[in-house]
C-alpha cells in the first residue's frame, strides 16, 4: 500500500465511495467536524443532490488537500460510530490496514496532528459510551434525533436546551439544510453540557413540555448498545 495517505485514499475511491453512498450526510458532518475539508468546501459537498456525488465530491476534496486530511480520513474510518453506521468498514480497514504514518513522519507533523486531536476535542467530547447507555450520546444518536425534529426545533434549543438566540441564529447561518441546523444545535448542546451529555438526560429533556418530541422517534436513545 502506498505510503502516502491521499495515495491510499485514491487508489480505494470506488471502494469508498460505494461503502459510504448509504449516508453520505452522516460522514460529511463528521468529516466537518474534524476540519479536513475547508468551509468553502464543505459547501460545496453538502450542496450536492445525490449521495454518490455529494461521497464523491468529498473524497475530492481530501484528496487535494493533501496527506494529513488524507489521514484524517483514514483514521476516521476507525471510529466506532463510522463502522456502525457502515458494517463493511471494519473488513475494509483490516484490508487496508491502516497505519499511513511511516515511521519517517517528523516530530513537526506528530506536533501537528496532537494539535488537530486537541482542537477536536474542544469541539466533540471524549466519548463514554457504555453499555448502560448512561454513556454520551453519540453523533449517530444525534444525527438520528435531529431527523425527528420539526419546525419548532428553534424553540425546543432555546426553551429545552437552553441554547442562546444568538447561537441559533448563528447556527441557522451556517447551515442551509433543516437537519444540519438541527444536527449542529445538538452538537452544541453535547459541547456545552460535556460529561452530562447523556443518551438518557437528551432523551428526557426531549420527553418534556408542549414541544416534546414523539415518544418512537427517540426511545433509542433509551437502547443498550
């Protein structure tokens, strides 16, 4: 296998592109999330109207941005909610084997790829998930709570969440599509409330009040993994 991890993105593109088409949504928000495409970007992919295109376009765009987003990206393909959400990943990893960094990487590019994993941090909470489900609700969960909201989702951040005005506006900038919006919100409550970010607490939160979510669109969050 090449060296290179935008190589190795490449040589796989098809393979990729077929395993990830089945929610294209789901592995550009967390592509986003870790900051390996650009904003400009990131625009342009979620803009796109199918998900063979919108996978596409995304590898794409790592692809030029070059061999740390590159690796980012192999490297997300070992997280848990990835190959949960995509069951072939996991034989597909073991296949590739992914380890891209040779063991000529610098120290430079070692410093730069802690920093990454600390801004990431700043962003997405350490997980804790267990089999209690008292662990913190993951970005699966959230995506799929996000899916159950309606126009009132501003209202349920603000009254529910108690997630400023300003940060909804800002949020409803930022993202065209309802579910983003939504997406991002839970995310910033995940940030916000850290440790007591729970499956369990979002879903009682979400189970209160004139704007309660229907019981069978989040009773997940109440499921064992």
């Amino acid at each position: 296998m090449a060296e290179n991890p935008a190589a190795a993105v490449r040589q796989h593109k098809v393979t990729l592109i077929e395993i990830l088409k089945a929610d294209a949504e789901f592995v550009l928000q967390h592509a986003h999330s870790r900051r390996l495409l650009s904003e400009r970007g990131y625009q342009e992919v979620k803009h796109c109207h199918t998900p063979i295109k919108k996978v596409t376009e995304l590898l794409d765009h790592i692809i030029q941005r070059g061999p740390e987003a590159a690796q980012g990206l192999l490297d997300l393909l070992r997280e848990p909610d990835l190959q949960e959400t995509f069951p072939s990943l996991e034989n597909f990893v073991k296949e590739l084997h992914i380890n891209t960094v040779s063991s000529g990487t610098n120290k430079k590019n070692s410093a730069a790829k802690r920093n990454e994993v600390s801004e990431v941090a700043d962003i997405i909470p350490t997980k804790k998930i267990c089999s209690s489900g008292r662990g913190l609700v993951t970005e699966k969960q959230l995506m799929a709570v996000a899916r159950a909201f309606g126009k009132s989702w501003r209202a349920i951040g603000r009254q529910t969440l108690d997630i400023p005005s300003v940060k909804l506006e800002q949020i409803e900038e930022d993202n065209s599509l309802h579910v983003e919006r939504v997406f991002a919100m839970l995310r910033y409550w995940r940030k916000v409330q850290r440790e007591k970010a729970t499956a369990a607490h979002l879903h009682s939160l979400l189970s209160q009040g004139d704007e309660a979510l229907p019981a069978e669109s989040i009773d997940f969050l109440l499921e064992t993994d």
